[in-house]
C-alpha cells in the first residue's frame, strides 16, 4: 500500500495556492475548479509549473478540512482572484508514497501516522500530499500515486 517510509527534509518552494476550507465531503466539488483557477493564473502570467500539484494541510482534519491546493512555480505569481503568492516551507517530514485510488488516502495516512508513532517522532496534524500523476493521464485508479509527507517539526 505504502513504501517504507523515511525521515526526510524538503526545500522550500515558490508556489501559486488557493486557501480553502472546506466541509470534507465537499473535496470533489472545489478541487477541480482550484485547480483550474492556478493554472490560469501561472500560464497568463508566462511562467511554468515546476512540480506536481500539492495540498497543504494546516491541521487534522475534523469535518472540514483546513489546507492550500497548489503548485510549484517558476517565479513569484502575481496575486489574482483567489490565487496568491506563497512558499511551501522547507519542513522535517516522515515520507512514504501511496499507490492507489484516491479512496485509500486515509488508509495510507493512517499507516504512516502508525510508523511515525513507532519511531517516537513528534505528531503533528500538518501534513502535505503531492499528487505525483494526473489522472487525466492515467486512467486507473490503482495506478495513482501520491507523495505523503508527514511534518514532524
């Protein structure tokens, strides 16, 4: 379900989001049009994307989730609409990569948290998921793979 997880930290990233809290039913409805909103914006601003899409999440969630959808950029993006400006913090995580249909995520994440406990790592309820194919362009769902990225501080 999940590769052996490991103790990683990331870069920081210059990124283009959308900050969204929403009821967590509710996911389908807004991430496509988030989505489409920062694409717009990045491409009529001439840069490029320079990584796989990510949701920031600021807390665990309850019935709402609390979190940035996004994506890496070439450059600062100018702010428009909903869109604004911001970097993904260069942070300690735990990291594993779940390969599956997106109905699994909490599953998955439920494992790494396991793992993370096991190895007396500090628990946060912050954590980034990196979409690493587009589903447009894969077309099984068992063929899904995403990045999770525990923060552990």
């Amino acid at each position: 379900m999940i590769t052996t997880p490991e103790v990683t930290t990331t870069n920081e990233e210059a990124t283009a989001t959308i900050h969204l809290v929403i009821p967590c039913q509710d996911m389908g409805r807004h991430m496509d049009p988030a989505i489409r909103e920062i694409i717009a914006a990045i491409t009529g601003q001439g840069l490029r994307i320079t990584g796989p899409m990510f949701c920031h999440h600021h807390r665990k969630p309850t019935d709402s989730f609390d979190f940035d959808i996004g994506f890496p950029v070439s450059a600062p993006v100018r702010e428009e609409g909903r869109v604004r400006n911001a970097k993904l913090p260069a942070e300690r995580v735990a990291r594993c990569v779940y390969e599956g249909p997106y109905e699994g995520l909490g599953q998955a994440w439920g494992a790494l948290r396991s793992w993370v406990e096991e190895q007396q790592l500090p628990v946060t309820g912050r954590f980034i998921e990196r979409y690493l194919n587009d589903p447009d362009e894969v077309r099984d769902p068992n063929a899904f793979r995403t990045e999770l990225n525990w923060i552990i501080g």
